[in-house]
C-alpha cells in the first residue's frame, strides 16, 4: 500500500468510527470484571491506556480508580473526542489526553502500575508491542492487553484466508503466552471477550454509521472490508476473537 493510499484508508477508516462509543469490540462490564481481579494494584495506581481510541476504557480507568489516565492515541478526531467526553463526565481533571505514537513513549521507566490496552497492540504486532511497552511498568505492575487469537489450531479456511491478509501475525492464545514469557511477563489469567460483545457495542454501531457516512472510493472500500468482517464472524466466531491477557512484569 502506497502512503497516500494509506493515508486515505487510515482517514477513511477514521471517518467510520468518528462518533462511535467504541471504535473496536469491547464490553465494560467485562472490563470491571477483570479491573475487579486486579488486587495486587496501588489504591492510587499509575495508569496509561494505549490507543485509547475515543477513551471507553479509559474513562471507565479513571471512574474505576479516581486515579489519573494517560490516554494516548494517534488520531486528533479521537483524542478531541475523548476530551469533550472526559468534561461531559465531569472526569478531565483525571484524563490527560495524548496524541502521539504509543511505540515512541519518551516516559520514564517503571512509571506505569497499570498499563491497558484493548485492540491496538496488533497495530505493532502483539511480541512487538510488549517488548516496547514492558520497560514502562513498575516492579510487578499489570498490563492488560486485548489481542486477536485463534481459539483452535484448525480453523476453516475461509476465516484463515481473510485474516491472513488482514493481520498475518495472528497467532493462538498459546503462541500469545509464551510470547509474553519471553518478554519478561507472567501471565495471570486470560479472558475471551464474548461474542454478543462485538454486536452489541460495536457491529450494530458501526452498520448504523455505514448507512450515514459519505460513500468515497475509499470509505466503499472500508466499508466492503467491514461487512466482509462481519460476515465471517458471524459464521466463525468460535473459532477466533479478542483475548485479553492480564500479565504481570517479571
């Protein structure tokens, strides 16, 4: 994909999700529930949530803990909209919105007691991701980070084919954790986000907002992708789906 092509699929893709709660699956109340597990925390913890899109979680972080958020994306759309929600929730004194790159964080070591992460990791690749993003968390600090996994070795070809293309470094839950072993995490637990969730808060949204959007050459283009997404998870979602994995630095 050329830059300018890629420039105008990002764009494209940004104009889709502009004013959605969500701009990928995700569930609060399966948040809590893990926020809920997480006991080895300061009352006070540290907290950076990475491609915070729009601030779902982040804002959920910052109700959970009465604690400060450093909410970091790369979209200026998604950081504003963060912004107007945080002072809608009366939370903006606890919200510092980033824009910047969350693989060039100039921030000090050990400076993060919670790191959160959901849906954003593959954007460097999952093993990448955590090599970049561990030196970041204090001794024992948690990182929780939502990534696309196979659930079986034997998934049908159809859904095998689409996410060659979409994301080749996909890998099984298993592969995942010996990932995070080599990358001086232990793993605490792991936690498949439930398949109503992707409908309910985030594929029903989205196909509302295929039907408002202005059709270009390049949100038709989007917008075929989605769909063909969807199609195939409808069919294959037990094969494949978010897992997040609660991992502790070694």
């Amino acid at each position: 994909m050329s830059t300018d092509t890629e420039t105008e699929y990002v764009a494209a893709l940004t104009a889709l999700h502009r004013g959605l709660d969500r701009k990928g699956p995700g569930d609060s109340d399966f948040s809590r529930n893990i926020l809920s597990h997480l006991s080895t925390l300061p009352i006070k913890p540290r907290i950076a949530d990475l491609g915070c899109g729009s601030g779902s979680s982040a804002l959920l972080l910052a109700q959970h803990y009465q604690s400060t958020v450093m909410a970091v994306d790369s979209s200026s759309v998604f950081i504003g909209e963060l912004r107007a929600r945080a002072k809608q929730l009366g939370l903006e004194h606890l919200i510092i919105p980033i824009q910047g790159d969350m693989a060039k964080l100039d921030w000090s070591v050990g400076s993060v007691d919670l790191l959160w992460s959901e849906g954003a990791a593959y954007k460097l690749g999952f093993e990448q991701a955590l090599k970049i993003w561990r030196p970041l968390l204090a001794n024992s600090g948690i990182a929780v980070i939502s990534e696309m996994s196979w659930f079986t070795d034997n998934a049908p070809e159809p859904v095998i084919a689409y996410w060659q293309n979409a994301y080749p470094m996909m890998d099984t839950e298993a592969e995942n954790i010996a990932r995070a072993n080599k990358s001086d995490f232990s793993v605490l637990s792991i936690h498949r986000l439930p398949s109503q969730a992707w409908w309910v808060n985030y594929y029903e949204p989205l196909r509302q907002r295929m039907q408002q959007i202005e059709i270009t050459p390049s949100t038709q283009s989007v917008i075929r992708e989605t769909e063909e997404e969807m199609r195939l998870f409808e069919k294959f979602s037990d094969s494949y789906g978010y897992t997040f994995y609660v991992l502790q630095a070694d």
